[in-house]
C-alpha cells in the first residue's frame, strides 16, 4: 500500500476536476489528481455562452461560434449573446496535467483532508476537491437527449438561415399534447457538422432516449430531413440536481465539492462545464487564502442557488403546454437579465431581478402554476 501527500488532492479527472487540478498546479501548488480512468478521451459536446468563458481559456478550445443563436418559443426570437461549442479534444488537451501527480483508482472515502481509495492507498490533502460528477440517480431530476451529426449542407433545411437553434419548442415533433414537452437543440460542431439534438429539459423522471430518438425523427422528416441510420449519435442522460447529502460527506470536515457535483451545475438548464472553467481561480485564490470562502460571495452563490432551485421546481411543476409560454416570456428579458439567472453564479440581485420582472409577463395560469410550486416543498426521494 503507498501513502502520498500534496497540497490538494482533486478527485474525478472530468472537465471541472481538470480544470481545478490544472490551474492549481499552474498557480504552483503541490497537486495530485485521482479517477478511476484518468486517461479516458472525452466524447460528449460540451457548449458555453462565450461571455462564461475564462481568460486564460485559449481560442483553439472553442470549435464554433453562433453570434445569434435563435429560440422558437411562441414564435422566432434571436439572443443577442455569443454562443459556442468547444472543442472537446482541444479543451481536454488545454487543461494539461504535466505538473500534476496522477493515480488510477477509485475513492471510497473523502474528508476534507484525506481520500481513501478502494485498494486502501491514502492520500493526505491540505484540501481535498472532490470533482466525481452526480450520481446516475433516476430519484433526481435529469436532463436527457438524443442527437445525431449530419454534414452541414443537410442541416440547412433545420436551421433555417439561424447560426443555431438554442431551443426550438415548435410541436412538429410528433408528441401529443398533454405529454411532456422536449425541444430541438441544434448547434455547428466545426464547419462540416451540425449536432440535431431532440432535448427534455428536466423530468422526474425524464424522457427515455427512445422517446426522443422517435420525436427527432419525426421533427427532421416533417423538415425534410430523413436520417440514414448511419449518422453519428449522441445520447445525454444526467442528473441536474446535486447528489443527496446523505450520500456526499459536506458540511464541516468535508471535501470542496465542485462542478455538477456543487452549486456550478445550473439546476434549471444542466450547464455546468463553463461555470466549472471560470471558477477554478476561485479555488487557487481561496486555498492560498487558508480554505474558507468569502463570506459576502458565500452567502450570494447561496442565495443564488436557492433561486435557481426555485427555477427548477418550476420548470418540473409546468403543464406541458405552459413551457414554451414560460420561455418565451424568459428570453422577452433584456440578455443582461438573461445572463444574470443562466450564468451570474453568485449575481443574487441579478438573478432575483429576471424572476421579478419576468413574472408578470407570463400567462395568468403559469403565474398560479409557479404560485403553487413555491408553496410546495421539493420533493427529493
């Protein structure tokens, strides 16, 4: 058995864990990353609103911009806000790990000092980052996708002159009505392919990947687009809730939770990876600050989340037919409001304003819908 040390330890080497582990050790702390597979390629497509992105991200890391992207909600509306795809082979490669000591294994155990791995090696932390992602709990609210790639010259009949469809919630996907709403995402993967994606927002339970895979077929055929069957597929399925505390050691003596795993995954939309890239300077600064957050920022990433677990509650408690009417109402807001509730982290006044002025301007029964859901607790099984 081998015992190491180092002043932090990040455990879960996905893009939120990489980013901690690279820009700590960038900074000049000692760093040692644990995962069970920590040279594993990453595959899924992961996207930012370009404005989320840190500095120090290099250019070649994005692999397509959208200076417009559009939402169909009750009709056609552009977002005036960049939005990008990532490289994902380029975003991994950027966050290098050459001056960090990398074990494989697994953790079965995390304090806020030390990680126990299942073959018993231990490892001692000045702080302890635990990275692992959520749990792949059907008890927790998901967002799930089904997409496949085409080359860009077939996508064009979907994309209808738009640079991406951020959310398309039109109905001609075959669903009937009353059943739970999922809508078109579509967005350049380079300059030869366009990512079609059918996406159920959040369920309890969420919609199977079947499901979805149907209505994406029958949406494209209604657009005269019909899939070969050979295309490339992408399948999403992910909690956007973070795991039970019952299950994740937090409070006092526990590790730094971090990406989905923490308060960074958006409850209401799934966004997290971005968030993730931005933060991880915050943690530098905090670890050389002796470990403890900023009070005043603490207590408005606190507040934050409270709203956009309110935001969540919402979306699961809407009647089908009330979804697009509550986002086309959402993306009326000026894009700085919109910016505040999808990326202001720890913007609680920014956050507050969107919801308040957003409001009034729904629908009288979504107003009583959203009424009722602040009256009633969350349930988490």
């Amino acid at each position: 058995m081998n015992d190491f040390s180092a002043d932090v330890a990040v455990v879960g080497l996905g893009p939120a864990g990489r980013a901690v582990a690279h820009r700590c050790s960038a900074a000049g702390l000692d760093v040692l990353a644990l995962d069970p597979h920590p040279s594993r390629t990453w595959t899924p497509t992961y996207s930012a609103w370009a404005d989320e992105l840190p500095s120090w991200l290099p250019e070649t890391a994005v692999a397509s911009t959208a200076l417009e992207p559009a939402v169909w909600t009750d009709r056609h509306r552009t977002i005036d806000r960049t939005y990008c795809v990532l490289d994902t082979s380029a975003l991994q490669s950027t966050l290098a790990l050459d001056r960090v000591q990398v074990l494989a294994g697994t953790a079965v155990d995390v304090t806020g000092s030390r990680v126990t791995t299942s073959d018993g090696t231990i490892i001692d932390a000045g702080h302890v980052v635990d990275a692992r992602g959520t749990f792949d709990s059907r008890d927790l609210a998901q967002q799930t996708a089904y997409g496949i790639v085409v080359e860009r010259r077939r996508a064009e009949p979907i994309l209808e002159g738009t640079d991406a469809w951020f959310m398309d919630w039109r109905t001609d996907n075959g669903a009937s009505p009353g059943e739970a709403p999922s809508f078109l995402y579509a967005v350049a993967l380079d300059d030869d392919r366009v990512l079609l994606e059918e996406t159920c927002l959040v369920g309890r339970p969420a919609l199977g990947l079947d499901v979805l895979r149907t209505r994406l077929h029958h949406r494209l055929s209604q657009r005269n687009l019909e899939p070969t069957g050979h295309e490339a597929v992408e399948r999403v399925r992910f909690s956007v809730e973070p795991p039970p505390r019952s299950r994740v050691h937090t409070g006092r003596g526990g590790p730094v939770l971090f990406g989905s795993r923490s308060n960074l995954m958006h409850p209401a939309t799934g966004y997290s990876v971005a968030a993730s890239l931005a933060s991880a300077d915050h943690l530098v600064e905090r670890f050389r600050d002796g470990g403890h957050p900023r009070r005043s920022r603490a207590v408005h990433i606190w507040t934050v989340q409270k709203l956009r677990n309110l935001g969540l509650r919402t979306a699961l408690g809407l009647e089908p037919e009330m979804v697009p009417q509550f986002f086309s109402s959402f993306f009326s807001l000026p894009v700085e409001l919109q910016r505040s509730y999808l990326s202001g982290h720890d913007d609680a006044i920014g956050t507050m304003t969107a919801m308040l002025k957003m409001f009034p301007t729904l629908p009288a029964s979504a107003r009583v819908a959203i009424a009722r859901t602040i009256a009633r607790p969350l349930h988490r099984a």
